[in-house]
C-alpha cells in the first residue's frame, strides 16, 4: 500500500483527500467503500450504494500518465459496474481541469451544472466547490438532491 499512498498523496490536494490511515481504515471497516489497484501503478477507490457507484478517488502514477493506463483502468470499471456512476471534478478552470472532464467525457460521462460543494474531510480542511459527473442510465436532475445526500451522509460523513 506504500506505492498507493505515494500516488494518492501526490495526486490530490490537502484538502482533496483523506487522512491515509483513516482511508484505509474505512476500506477495512466500511464494506461500501472498495479500493481496485492495477499493478501498484494506479488506483479507483469507489463506494457502491443502493442506485450508484461513487469514485471517490482515481489515479495513475505520474509516470504512467498520458500511455493507456488511465483509459484501459476506466474501460474495466465502466464494463464491471452495472450501476451508474457518479464521481466529482474540478471546476473547468485550468487547462488540466479541462483535460480532466475531456477525458471522462471520452467514456460517455456528463457534466452537470448544479452547484455542488464537497464537504471538508475534517475541520482542519476546507469545503471545495466542485462538478459532478455522471455516467450510465440516471435521471441525473431528479435525482441531484438524493445522490448529494447520499455523499455527504456517507463518504463525508455529514450529519444533517
């Protein structure tokens, strides 16, 4: 798990992720949360709930990027998952964030416009304004408000 957390801290902002060993805690305690690793060089950390599959956490190793990988992980997700998928992103605000949301686009997923805010991980940590995604059969804007509920209660942990 060493190489994981390499590239996971390497890959997302402070305030984008998690405390590791609270990660891997709630990977080995909560059965809704899985981690899927492709040969210690990428990683998709994923909840499952009861209507759609949540990717908390995807990426490839720097040095990997831009060769395939990152595509022919994603290709195996979608072809596996029956549910559809939900997952945030960055603004469109620079070039990378724009690459970003391009290349899950690529795969079929759409970009909603529903102003969406990713909770602090803890209180030390700040909120981020974010998009989400969707790929698959979902009726994205009925169902914005229940899949935002969802995250917050379940992966942030969010009381109301």
């Amino acid at each position: 798990m060493l190489e994981i957390q390499e590239i996971y801290e390497k890959s997302f902002s402070e305030n984008e992720r998690r405390n590791f060993d609270d990660l891997l805690y709630l990977i080995k305690n909560n059965k809704q949360i899985n981690i899927e690793n492709f040969d210690e060089n990428a990683f998709i950390i994923y909840w499952t709930f009861d209507d759609f599959v949540f990717i908390e956490y995807f990426a490839v190793d720097e040095k990997f990027r831009g060769g395939g990988l990152g595509t022919n992980i994603l290709k195996i997700f979608l072809q596996k998952n029956r549910l559809p998928i939900i997952l945030e992103v960055a603004l469109p605000n620079t070039e990378i964030d724009k690459k970003r949301i391009a290349f899950y686009e690529r795969f079929g997923f759409v970009l909603h416009s529903q102003k969406y805010i990713q909770p602090p991980y803890s209180i030390e940590k700040q909120e981020i304004e974010m998009c989400l995604m969707s790929f698959g059969k979902i009726d994205f804007e009925k169902n914005f408000e229940k899949i935002k509920n969802t995250l917050y209660r379940e992966v942030y942990n969010v009381k109301d």
